[in-house]
C-alpha cells in the first residue's frame, strides 16, 4: 500500500515537445484520483511516468516516502490497465488472469486462489474456462483487469479502460471500477478524456489541458466553483453558458447585452473581487440547471432569451435560446495558445426547463436566474474571480 505524490514533474520528449509541466499531485493510499482532460493534454504521459516506462524530465516521483524516478518499471509494484488492452486467444479466462503470477513465480496454490477471488470480484466465475473470442466486449475488459487486480499491486493505474465499450457497457463498467477499486482500496490514477467518467468515478479529480493541471479538487467542487474558464466549460453538460458581460460602475448589476441583472448584497459579499471589474468587461457563467423558466409570481432576477429550439428528454426540457450578449464558446479555450477564448460561436446558450413548462421554439422566454449561483471570470486570463 501506498500514497503516490508528484512533485514539479515535467516531461520533455525527445523531440524537445514538453508534454507535462510542473505537475503537483499527491493521491493518498486508497484514493481514486481521475486526471481528465483533452486529447494530447498529457495524461497517458503522466500514467507512464508513475509506472516508470517514462523517464522522468524534472521534479520528483514518489510512493509513501520513497522517490522512485529511477526505480525500473518492474519493481514498482504498478499495475496497468491499458485502453488497448491484449489477452491471449489460445487462454482462457483463468490463465489469462493468473499468467502475470505465473511470470513473478507466485505457486500454483497461491495462485489458483487470487484468479478464483478475483474472477468472483469482477462476475466471472462462470466463464473462466471460456477463450476471449468467446467473451463480450464487458467480460474481455474485465479479463484484463482481474489480471492487473491478482497482481495485488500497491498503485493501480488505468488509462482509458472503458473507451472501447458501449455507452451502455461504458456505465456498467464504471460501477464495476468503482467498485473493485474500493475493495482493492489501493492508491489508483485512472485516466480519461470523458468528463462524466471523471465526475462519476473521481473521489477527486485532476483536470489537464495542455501539460498543465488547470485544477484538482472533489468533483462537486470542481463544477461548483470551476477555478477557470476551461475547467467550468470542461465539466459539465451541457456546458455552462458564458456569455460576455459587464459589472456595472456600482457592483450592484450586471451588463448581459441590453439586460440589466440585479446582484444581490450577498453575491457581492461572496465576491468582493468583482469591485476590481467595475465599468470593466467579464465573463459570466451560468449553468443550464440554474436558468428555470420564471412563472411570473417571481420577484427575483430574471434573464430574457429567444428560444430556438426546443429538446423534450422527458425529465426534462432543452430550451436552446439566445440573447443580445455575446457568447463565448468554451471549445475555444481549447486551442493551444493558453489565452482565454473570445470567439463567438454558432451555438445557442442552454436552459434546463421543467417539461411541465409549455415553450415552443420562436418564443420569448424569461428564466428565474439563481444569481448567486453565476460565475464570474477575468476574460483575459480566465480564473475566476472571488477574491
Ligand atoms: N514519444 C513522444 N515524442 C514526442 N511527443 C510525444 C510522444 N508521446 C506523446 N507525445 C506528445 O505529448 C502530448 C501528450 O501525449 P499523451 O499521450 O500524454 O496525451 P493524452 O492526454 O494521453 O491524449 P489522448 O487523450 O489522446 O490519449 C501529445 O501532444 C503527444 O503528441
Ligand atoms: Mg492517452
């Protein structure tokens, strides 16, 4: 069992491409820490550093106390599960999972044991004698990780593991993971591009764009207070909304195109750096699940658009809508320069509206807007802004 910690690490390829930059992270003994982000953001890079199949460019790798940047792969006690992942064809199941011990001279007993407990773990007792051309695309995948689990290695690391199921498979794996990581409870880094596979699973998680962690935190924090630009449009969907705005010379109102919106005493009070942005732009967030239709006997803020489109899920309703204040695209953060995104987008801006609520496109609509809950940030460098 152990804690991994990184600290300041850097990954610079051969090629001189800096892959990873100053990397702080430290995932305690038994957490299950996510690093989500883009893809080429740098995450299997960081996976291959921790399991020592990447050398290490700056800054230290350590397990518990000890520093292992120039420990081999094979004595760290790693195991991988890899999105990729290749089992025997000749095997079967239970030779597929035990073949790791059989390479580390574990006996036979020994051996026999871990596959049976880790088969009944992972639902695969009844299949153990069965080859993987005769496994479902779920059981094959989870093959490869009873093999990576009967190692009992003291640091688990995933990348991608799920990526080439199903949707419907994809979710039933995820509770799967989240389980046998719980009962192993070791150390696990598990990696992915897909933001609700990170919320779903994370009991923290670390988002990346660029070699840069942008933020590592819960992930009720994370979509809560989204600590930039690219965080709050990472996370989430659909997206946040941003729009581009500004503070009114008194902080008492916010500017959305021609609309006024009112702050209360207390939104200030919790962001008195907003006094930093009077008469000057910014931009604002506003979840789609914090914009419900306004039923008239509303006295609070209350935020205007024109419906475009209307999607019915059932639990809910999509109000696709736009206003007269510009937009800013998160997708657009994406791009490599690091500057925060100003492009105007195609797009409209989404509310969740209750589908008792009757709405057809070409209407006016108003939504009740919680304003506590909008989010502002600095439109040059994209944090938020609090304090
Ligand atoms: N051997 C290498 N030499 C040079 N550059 C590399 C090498 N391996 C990866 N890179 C670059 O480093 C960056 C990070 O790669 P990495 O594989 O870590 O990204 P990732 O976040 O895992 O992406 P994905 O989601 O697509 O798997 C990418 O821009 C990639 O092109
Ligand atoms: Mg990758």
């Amino acid at each position: 069992m152990a804690s991994i910690s990184l600290e300041g690490v850097a990954k610079v390829y051969p090629n001189g491409f800096e892959a990873v930059k100053g990397l702080d992270l430290e995932i305690a003994d038994g957490e299950l820490m996510v690093v989500v982000g883009p893809s080429g953001c740098g995450k299997t890079t960081v996976l291959r550093m921790v399991a020592g199949l990447e050398h290490v460019s700056a800054g230290l790798v350590r397990f518990g106390e000890e520093v292992v940047n120039d420990l081999p792969s094979r004595e760290r006690d790693v195991a991988m599960v890899f999105q990729n992942y290749a089992l025997y064809p000749q095997m079967n199941v239970a030779d597929n999972i035990g073949f790791g011990l059989r390479m580390r001279k574990v006996s036979k007993q020994e051996a026999g044991r871990r596959v049976k407990q880790a088969a009944q773990a992972l639902g695969l007792a009844e299949v153990l004698d069965r080859r993987p051309g005769q496994l479902s695309g779920g059981q094959r995948q989870r093959v490869a990780m009873g093999r990576a689990i009967v190692r009992e290695p003291s640091i688990f690391l995933m990348d991608e593991p799920l990526s080439n199921l199903d949707a419907k498979l994809r979710v039933q794996m995820r509770a799967e993971v989240a389980r046998v990581q719980r009962r192993i409870g070791v150390a696990t880094i598990y990696v992915t591009h897909d933001q609700t596979e990170a919320m779903t699973l994370g009991h923290r998680v670390a988002v990346m764009r660029g070699g840069l962690l942008q933020q590592c935190d819960t992930p009720q924090i994370l979509y809560d207070r989204p600590a930039n630009l690219f965080v709050a449009g990472f996370i989430g969907s659909p997206a946040m909304n941003l729009f581009e705005g500004a503070i009114a010379t008194d902080v008492e109102t916010v500017v959305l195109g021609s609309q006024r919106i009112p702050l209360t005493a207390s939104v200030q009070a919790a962001r008195p750096g907003l006094k930093r942005y009077t008469d000057q732009p910014v931009v604002v967030g506003i979840r789609p699940e914090d914009l419900p239709a306004a039923n008239g006997s509303d006295s609070g803020a209350v935020l205007q658009g024109d419906v475009e489109l209307v999607e019915a899920l059932g639990s809910e309703q999509l109000v696709h809508f736009r206003t007269d204040a510009r937009m800013i695209r998160a997708e657009a953060l994406d791009s490599a320069d690091g500057a925060a995104g100003t492009e105007l987008s195609a797009d409209a801006n989404v509310a969740r509206v209750d589908p008792r609520h009757s709405v057809s496109s070409g209407e006016r609509i108003s939504f009740a807007l919680a304003t506590e809950r909008i989010e502002f940030f600095d439109p040059h460098t994209g944090l938020a802004i609090w304090n």
